[in-house]
C-alpha cells in the first residue's frame, strides 16, 4: 500500500489480489467537511482504500472499507472515490470488486454523504451489464449500502461476524436478532436469495478469485476462455443416473469436472451456476428433485416442480449470461408448477420473468431433457418454442402436455367408468399416449427436439452445439427494452 496503513481493509486486497500487483488510487484525499469538529478527526483515505491491481494477471479495480476510520462509514470524498473507480473501470472494461465493511451514512455530512450515496448508485447502474460487479460482506453493510450490494452483480458475505440489512433485526415490530437475525449470513443466503456465496474470509477471498478468473472482463472483451486438458469426446458414463441431482450430472460434462453454483442454499430445487466447456465458460440453468452432500449421501428430495423463488432466481441468472454473452444450458426435469398458496402469490409472475428472460436472450442456447419435461413449465425451461438453438433428449425422457396416466383418465374417462377392468385399461390407453404424444420420439419426429443422445455422449454433443453456435447473431426487434 503506498499511503495506508496496514489494516483489515488493505490485508483484504493484498490477499484477494495477485502480489505486489496492487496500485492505490487517491490515497491521500480525506473528509472536506469541517462541520462538528470534523477537523479535529483523523480520516486517512477517507475510509476507503481505492486502486486497481490483478487477479490471475486479469485487471481488477477494488474497493475496501476500513473499519477503523470512524467505522467505515461513507462520506462525501468516500463515495466520490468509489465513483471515481467506477469510472476508471468503465473506460478500461474490468471488473470493480468491493469489499464491504461499512457503518452506513456518516451523519456528520447528511446530504453531502446522500448525495454521494446518489453518485454511487448511478455509477453502478451505468456499469449494470457492461462490466461484472462483485461485492463481498466482511463486516456491516446496512442501509443505504445494503442497496448498493443488492446492485451488484454477485454478494459474498462471511458467514458469522457479517451482518446485511436495510432494517436492523431488532427495529422490526415483533422480532429481535436473537429470534430472527435478518442481518445473518444464513438468513440472506436461504430466506431472500440475496447473498450467492458464504462462507469465512478466507474462502470469500479465494471464491471471488475463482469467479473474476471465469468471468468475461466485460460485455465485450472475453477474457475467461482456458486451454481445455480435458478430453472433448469423454464419455460420462452413468449421467443417467444424475436426471435428479443436476448439479451433480453438470459437473460430470464440464471440464476437468469444474463446476461454480450460484445460490446453493436459495431454492435448491433450481440450479444455476458456471461450467466449462472445451475451456469457455456456460452458464447453467437445471431443475434438481436430489440433492447429495460431499460424501454422496442424500441430505434432501425436492418436487419437480417450478417454484417462484426458483423462477427469479433463474431469470437473474440467465439475464447476466446473456448480458455478458456467456452461452447458456439448461437441463430440463420439470412436471408443472409447484402447488401452493404462498407460491401462488407469486408464480405466474416469477414464470413470466424466466420465460421472458430465456426468450430475450440472443446468446447460444441449447437445452437437454435430462427427464420429464411437461406442460407449460417445460415451455418456460428453455424450449424450443421459446428460442433454443438446440433441443436435445435423452432416450428416456417424456415430452408433453401431462403425464400419459392423467391424461388417460381423462381422455378415457367415460370408457374407464362403465370397463370391467379400469386400471388395464387406463394402463392400455396411456402406453398409447406415451408413444403418440409425450415420448422423446414423438416430439422428435415434429421437430421440437433435434436429436435424441445417449446420456452418455451429452458432453460431447453439448461441446459440438455450442462450437456450432459459436458465431450465431440474431435479429430483435429495434426497442430501448422489454418490460416484463
């Protein structure tokens, strides 16, 4: 560091950032206000230790909070500085990283640290898709800041000193920390969706290397491609196997087995996370009805079903893919909609944002149906209706309206109540069914699946797809946005 002193702030960049390649920028500006003795206070790089420097030798501009410094809280010249970084990383197209350890607005400024609060959130809305923006929770993040994280693009957050809020726990009527502590790492990883990443210090700092090192450095430089040593033609034998637990099967057909999920503990039963694929980086979109710890044993079963909170949480994640042009695969294992009142509330919504978020998507889309894929949920999950590029299916996989047995019963239903023996007839009518209307062959043989691939061959046959759409452009329509 050139003018700070050694403190948690800077031992955080100097542990996330590759040695000695750290750079300060503006480590000489203080506080300007000189309201309530605010000469009289010592203010080294105004609470904000700002620069740029590398990780794996790919540019990154940082920003660190020190605690120490009237505790981190954001000023005037603390948040012009943060601007400042913004800028620099607008016009060099890097990635502005923030690590975050902040008591909120300094009072002792009121509507100079507001207005630089306004200049922050402007600065990110700008960046908003151009550049990736990574902030990681070491310390308080309340308020004013908490709306700033919420802006980036992926949150880490320590898993037990951290606390993330707009309102602190105890200052909502009827609860208190000790009840529910709302600011916890647990709280907004599981129960809001906000936080993609815990964990201690150590491993935040190592997960965002591992994230910046497979990020594009910006929506049009990619700079995450590697030298595949896998080989493109490796045979995953029993995929099949993994139909349920589609963080496990994704894994299998990546690259040297790499596999980065993104918001493990919020609705598991959607996956989204980052794969290789002949050394670039694919974004991920699965439906998972099992998940299975670290030493393979089953820790949870899940109803192949499309939730709301599944919905959104996909929808963000296709739309940063294909801001940042990342191709994406989607593995499809869905029945319906998941059936509940409190999913009800917010369900069509939730659907009509991931729908709308895979058909606006222009990136290289190609889709496997790794199971059942039935009705309109399945339409939602990246069909070929909607503008996947490629639609794929394993053998025994089912495409259709409903299940063959359901529909049976209502196709045949008055057949089914004057038949001697129901249940061989309702079994006679839905093997018809299942061969007519919802096998792999049937919606094959109408063109709504390109191929039908052994489970096996998926890594290969998904590697060649995206060769193939390597160059693809298509045409929207001349619009500032969609609305949905």
């Amino acid at each position: 560091m050139s003018n700070s002193t050694q403190t948690s702030a800077s031992n955080r960049i100097n542990a996330l950032l590759d040695e000695s390649s750290f750079v300060e920028v503006g480590s000489y500006v203080t506080a300007r206000n000189t309201d309530f003795n605010m000469t009289d206070k010592e203010t080294p790089a105004d609470g904000v230790i700002t620069g740029y420097g590398t990780i794996d030798g790919s540019l990154v501009y940082v920003y660190s909070q020190d605690a120490s410094v009237m505790g981190g809280s954001l000023g005037e010249m603390h948040a012009r500085k943060i601007a400042n970084i913004y800028s620099m990383a607008m016009k060099m197209g890097a990635p502005v990283v923030g690590l975050i350890d902040c008591a909120g607005l300094r009072l002792q400024e009121a509507t100079d640290a507001l207005n630089g609060f306004g200049q922050m959130y402007l600065s990110q809305a700008m960046a908003s898709g151009v550049i990736p923006q990574i902030a990681a929770v070491f310390g308080t993040c309340g308020g004013g800041m908490a709306v700033s994280s919420a802006m980036a693009d992926f949150i880490f957050m320590e898993e037990k000193k951290a606390k993330l809020f707009v309102n602190s726990p105890n200052a909502i009527d009827g609860n208190r920390a000790e009840v529910c502590n709302t600011a916890g790492a647990a709280f907004q990883s599981e129960d809001t969706g906000l936080v993609d990443f815990t964990g201690d210090e150590a491993q935040i700092l190592s997960g965002i290397r591992s994230l910046v090192s497979i990020l594009p450095a910006n929506n049009e430089d990619d700079m995450s491609y590697s030298e595949c040593s896998d080989d493109l033609n490796r045979v995953c034998s029993d995929l099949e196997n993994y139909a349920g637990a589609t963080d496990l099967a994704l894994s299998q057909i990546s690259d040297d087995n790499f596999f980065l999920e993104v918001k493990k503990a919020y609705a598991p039963s959607m996956v989204t996370g980052f794969i290789r694929l002949n050394g670039n980086t694919v974004g991920c979109v699965a439906n998972r009805t099992a998940l299975y710890n670290e030493s393979g044993v089953k820790e949870a079963d899940y109803e192949a079903a499309l939730s709301a909170s599944g919905c959104d949480k996909a929808a963000k994640f296709v739309s940063f893919c294909d801001a940042f042009n990342i191709p994406l695969l989607t593995l499809v294992n869905v029945k319906g909609y998941k059936a509940s009142k409190c999913t009800e509330r917010r369900i069509a919504k939730a659907a009509g944002r991931l729908t709308y978020a895979f058909a606006n998507a222009s990136v290289p889309k190609v889709t496997v149906v790794v199971g059942e894929a039935y009705g309109s949920a399945y339409l939602t999950m990246n069909s070929k209706s909607i503008g996947a590029d490629m639609v794929y299916a394993w053998p025994g996989a089912t495409i259709g309206m409903m299940d063959a047995m359901a529909a049976a019963k209502i196709m045949y239903a008055d057949e089914i109540a004057g038949a001697d023996d129901s249940l061989a007839l309702i079994n006679e009518k839905a093997a018809a069914y299942r061969q007519l209307q919802s096998s792999a062959v049937a919606a094959a043989r109408r063109g709504y699946v390109d191929d039908i691939i052994e489970a096996c061959d998926t890594r290969k046959r998904v590697i060649a797809a995206f060769e193939m759409l390597f160059t693809k452009r298509e045409d929207r329509p001349d619009r500032k946005h969609g609305t949905v």
